[in-house]
C-alpha cells in the first residue's frame, strides 16, 4: 500500500467506488471477495491513502481468520493511531493470537501511542486467554493511573483475567468496587469461582444476582457449568429455577442443563430436556448431542439414540471424534454391539478414546476375545494405549475370565509402556484374581498396591469372598469397606450372606440389627423402558404410572400363563421375614416385571424390549423372564448393575458386567422385593466362560 499523505479532491468515479467498497467491506465478504477489493484498493492511489478504509479492510481480514494479512496491511500505514493499533491488537485476540497481540501492545506503547478504554479489555482478555497473569497484573497498574480501572469494560476484563488466573480475591476487589456492573460483569465473576472449583460461591453469586434484581442469562448457565457437577440436590434445584426464569432460552442454556443433568447422574431428567428442547424448534449442536446421548446409553433409550444419530447424519455432524465415541457408547450400553462397530468402522480417524470405547463395549458384553483382538490391531497401527485403554482391556479380560491374558496385559503397561498403576488397575485385577477364585492371590495383591486401596478395590475382592465362600478375607474386606462406606447397605447385606451361608445365624442377626441401629438407607429399584422417545419408569409395585391397572390385569394373566408352563416362583431366597405368599407377591410386582409387562401391552407382537434397572435381577425374575419370553415369543433384553441378561424363545444368553459392580448393590434391592442371587457361582460359570 502506497498511501498519499496529502488529501486531494476525489472525483466523483472515486467516490462511487469508495462507497462501494465501503458497503462491501461492512457486509463481511468471503476471502476470495476481499482479495478482489484488496486488490482494487491497491490499484488507486486515491483508496490506497484513506486510512478508514485501511480499517476497514483490516477489520475484514480478521473476520475471516486472516490476522497475518491484517498485519501486512497494519505496516503499510505510516501513521498510526490508537484506533489502528488497537484494531491489530483486536484481530490477534479474536483470532486466538493472544501472544502477538501482547507483543503488539509492547510495540504500540514503544511507539508513542497511549492505549485507551478500548485498548485495555482486548489486551487483558489475552492475558486470561494465555494464563499470562504476570502481565495482566502490570495492565493493572496503567489502567489505575488513567482511570480506567473501574470503567465497565476495563472492570470486566480484569475480573475475567483474575479469575481465569485463580487470583480470586483480587477479581472480587475490582468487581465490589466497580461502580456500574453489567450481565457479563457478575457472568465473570461466577465464571471465575466456577473455575477454580469454588462451586458454592459461585451459586453464592448467583443468589446475589436474583437478591438484586438482576436476571440471569446464558452466559450465567455457561459461567455456572463447572459449578453444577456432582453437586447437591439444593444447586441443581437453585440452576433449574435460573433456568425456568429466564426468557429466552438459547442454545448455551439447554446444553448447560443437559450436562448439569448428566453431570449428577439424572440421565431421565437430561432425556426431558432435550425432548422440550426439541419441542420448541431448538436446533441441538454437538455440544448437545454429545451430552445427551450417553443419557440414552444409561436409560437404554435406543430408539432416541438412533433418532439422534440420524440427525447426526442428516447434518452432516461427522466426522466429530467426540460424537462418535458417544456414539459407540451409547449402543454399546443399549446391547446394542452390531450398531456399535459399525459406527467403529465407518470412522474415518480414530483415537485411543475410539479404540478404548469398542473394547470397553465387547468387555461390558463379556466379549474378551473381541476386546483383545482390537487391542492388538490398535497396537499394529502404532497407537500407544494409555492408562484408560488398559483399564478397558485388563476389565474385558475379567469378565470373559481370561486369567493369563488378563496378567499379561499387567505386566506389559508397567513394563513395557511404564505407565504407573492406578486404583482403577488394580480393581481389576482384584476383580480378574476374584472371578479365578484366586483369593489369596487378590489379597496379596491388595497389600502391594502403591496407593491406599478405596472402596471399589475392596469391594471386588469381598464379592468375591461371597462367591467362593471365603469367610475369613470377607470380613477382613468388609471391615475395610464398613470405614470407608458406613452408610452403603450392600456392603452390610452381603456381609450378611456370607455369614448366611456359613450358617452363622447369630452373625446374620447382628448385621442386620446394626444396619437397623445406623439407620442405614437402601436404594429402590428403578427399571426404565423406552416407548416412542420416552422413557417410562417403574418402582417395585408402583401403581402410579396412567396404565397401572392395564399392566396389573395383564402381569395377572401373564403369570398364570407362565405357571402352566412351568414356572414356580423362587422364595427361598428372599430376605423378608414373612410367609412363603407375601414372598411370592414381593416378586411378583418387581419393577422389571412391570416395565416389562407395560413393553409387551405398548409395542407390536416380536418387537425387542430393552429394559435397564438399577439394581441386580432376582433369581426369580431371571426364572420368570425367561418363561415371559417363551410365551410372548419375545426377545427380552435387561441391564442391571452387574451384566446384559438376554433372553429369547425361554433361554438365557448372560453377559457379565464386572463382578466389582454387584458388591453394593446385591442386597439393596430388599427394598425392590428382591433377594441376594445365591446362585451366582453357577450363572458366572455357565455365563462368562
């Protein structure tokens, strides 16, 4: 650019496609459009020297993600002001060059030219982007000294850069003292706590914003988001009220909702969401899809989840290496293995994440073959597996009972791929010795471990002791787990059981009068099932859902109907002390049962049902299942905690989940009606090898 330093009259050619280009410029032309103008500019003396539209085009260029030619055109104007300078600095920082607009800041100051309020918030909002809290402390002191410290840009930026930088306490100063605050001023402020893990405060904050007046908007959800992970009851309630208030919901705002959901383990609430979310026209992105779709997996919500993965399609979403993976995840949880790999195969680049996440489907369905087989392809390929990954694979390996393999895969992620172990590794190993029935063993390796075991460690290893009725290390284990989980019920239960077995009434009764005496809860069991994109959920002799006597009178003729075949209710195991017919009416209104028997009313003669529980399938359910499905000519899937159960014309293919997940859960499910499953020894080894 050959700028005139003197002004000329313009002609009125000139002055036409001045305005022109002008209209063009301010209409954010493509790259090709621009090089045209460019290119026209430099040709005319006349353009070349009006530093406006030198702006201008500066402007375009960053829009377009070009700040190196923004910069060619920045050093061909010979005079420069801090309108100039600070547009430079601008496309640096909008364009994530957070480095080189510090450097153009240092240059700009060199050159004579005083920043400005303009100048300040784009420099600071780099020095938050970059952690580069040295020098958005020394942008402090010439924003006090111009008296723009307190101004409400200025302000903003210098809470934002504290608190991305963790200097808490100096972002609250300025905020307390700013004299006007805005949305993004308390937006930054809970953003900040939000980051540094000070969960409380930052809701604190948001209570201040509603005391005042002040309505919240999205980017109140999307400061809060870290804040709302594994949070109380009371927080999720306080961010759904944030929510409900607001008056435009945009995009940001529902997917904050769907992973808060997430987030706390509510995937039926999650599942909600996006529902209404849809029902208002709302266009989910990939943010929202990679939310909800693991809420699908958990709640077998299979028909959403391929609803989903179409609209994927559709949009042409993929490839997107977080969708996929949630993608693999979400049929994997479902059963659904075959959708599963072919989502794997049709990838056109895959990480360890990808791998880890097939491998972790076959393991979950007992397929370890499968698991170990991609686990070599991967390592042909030359990625190196990480810590997860050995998890997935040392996991697989327990549930399809390859002992050898399983202690190999050990030993080559110490030694080989020197990756420390870490409590999740040892679980399963704990939990690959236990299945073998190598208890000892399992023990031994629990007393070498080089982190203090947590609960999951120990409670593998007393799952265990209950299959192989090794009483002694159970309640070694189950000391271990009364301390650091006093208040689980499944680890008292199944202490219990062991006792039960050894036939030491007296022990039995002490068990469960302590459990009375701490007043300890137990969980009640909850089956889903999944009907046209919703998802209907059944408590034990639940009479609340709209259908509840058309399930009953059909759960009745059913039931005579699989007692003429052969079926005889299962009582000795349950733990209610009441007569044999109470017992048999404890089971007969499980919540499986009922999701059951509300699938087969609602869906068309053949069609597959999928129901997922959250606690373990009684032994009399397993019976009774399988009858069902022989009479309805109906295959019957069923996740619980522990393992898919898989029934068709009256047989049962099992699956294993890990034999660690069952400890805290085999004796909850009292509350459901449900006995412990003496019989898990047989199922393991009829099921699993």
């Amino acid at each position: 650019m050959n700028p005139i330093k003197c002004s000329t009259k313009l002609s009125r050619h000139v002055l036409m496609a001045l305005t022109s280009i002008i209209q063009i410029l301010d209409k954010s032309p493509d790259i090709k459009t621009l090089k045209k103008i460019h290119a026209r500019i430099i040709s005319d003396p006349h353009l070349c020297s009006d530093t406006s539209l030198a702006i201008k085009l500066m402007r375009a260029y960053a829009a377009c993600g070009k700040p190196n030619v923004t910069r060619k055109v920045f050093d061909k104007i010979p005079e420069r002001n801090n309108v100039i300078c600070n547009v430079m600095i601008r496309s640096y920082v909008n364009n994530h060059f957070y480095e080189d607009a510090i450097l153009m800041y240092k240059s700009t100051l060199a050159s004579g030219v005083a920043p400005d309020h303009y100048t300040f918030p784009c420099v600071l909002k780099a020095c938050s982007a970059s952690d580069n809290v040295r020098f958005g402390v020394q942008m402090h002191c010439p924003a006090v000294k111009k008296g723009l410290d307190l101004t409400l840009f200025t302000g903003n930026g210098l809470i934002a850069m504290y608190g991305k930088c963790g200097k808490l306490v100096d972002a609250r100063q300025v905020f307390d003292e700013m004299p006007y605050k805005d949305i993004v001023s308390w937006n930054s402020m809970v953003a900040g706590y939000a980051q540094n893990g000070r969960f409380d405060e930052a809701l604190e904050v948001c209570k201040e914003m509603e005391l005042l007046g002040i309505k919240p908007d999205s980017g109140t959800m999307a400061s809060l988001s870290p804040a709302v992970t594994d949070t109380s009851e009371e927080n999720v309630l306080f961010v759904k009220k944030i929510f409900s208030n607001m008056a435009k919901k945009e995009l940001v705002a529902w997917n904050v909702m769907i992973a808060m959901y997430m987030n706390n383990s509510m995937s039926s609430e999650a599942v909600d969401v996006y529902s209404q979310m849809e029902a208002r026209g709302i266009e989910p992105d990939a943010i929202t899809i990679a939310s909800v779709l693991p809420a699908c997996g958990d709640l077998s919500a299979v028909s959403l989840g391929q609803r989903i993965h179409e609209y994927i399609e559709r949009k042409r979403l993929r490839s997107n290496l977080s969708l996929e993976n949630a993608l693999i995840d979400m049929y994997a949880k479902c059963g659904s293995l075959i959708e599963a790999r072919k989502v794997f195969d049709e990838m056109q680049i895959k990480d360890v994440i990808s791998w880890t996440s097939m491998m972790s489907a076959y393991g979950r369905s007992g397929k370890g073959h499968e698991a170990i087989e991609l686990f070599s392809k991967m390592q042909e390929l030359g990625l190196a597996p990480d810590s997860i990954a050995f998890v997935s694979i040392l996991s697989a390996c327990s549930h399809a009972g390859l002992l050898s393999e399983g202690q190999e895969y050990y030993r080559l992620m110490i030694e080989e791929y020197h990756i420390v172990p870490r409590l999740e590794h040892s679980t399963c190993m704990v939990d690959l010795l236990g299945r073998a029935g190598r208890i000892d063993e399992a023990y031994a390796h629990i007393k070498q471990m080089n982190v203090e075991p947590n609960e999951r460690v120990w409670g593998a290893l007393l799952s265990a002791c209950h299959v192989y009725n090794d009483m002694d290390i159970g309640v070694l284990a189950a000391d271990h787990l009364f301390q650091l989980a006093p208040q689980q019920s499944g680890y008292y239960v199944l202490l219990s059981n062991i006792y039960a077995k050894a036939r030491r009434w007296k022990d039995v009764t002490l068990v469960r009068s302590i459990m009375k005496e701490r007043r300890i809860k137990k969980i009640p069991g909850v089956s889903n099932v999944e009907l046209r994109d919703q998802v209907h959920t059944f408590l034990a002799g639940d009479r609340y859902h709209p259908q509840s006597k058309e399930i009953y009178e059909e759960l009745d003729v059913l039931l005579g109907k699989i007692k003429e075949a052969g079926y005889i209710p299962i009582t000795d195991t349950a733990l209610h002390d009441v007569e044999e017919e109470e017992k048999e009416n404890h089971l007969v209104v499980h919540s499986e049962k009922l999701a059951i028997v509300f699938a087969i009313i609602n869906t068309e003669p053949g069609m597959l049902i999928r129901v997922t529980k959250n606690l373990r399938v009684c032994e009399d359910c397993h019976v009774a299942i399988k009858f069902i499905s022989k009479i309805t000519e109906r295959q019957i899937t069923v996740r619980d905690t522990n393992r898919y159960h898989h029934f068709e014309n009256g047989a049962r293919i099992q699956l294993p989940l890990p034999l660690l997940a069952q400890i805290a859960v085999d004796f909850q499910s009292a509350v459901d009606g449900e006995a412990p499953h003496q019989g898990l020894l047989k199922e393991r080894d009829s099921g699993s090898r």
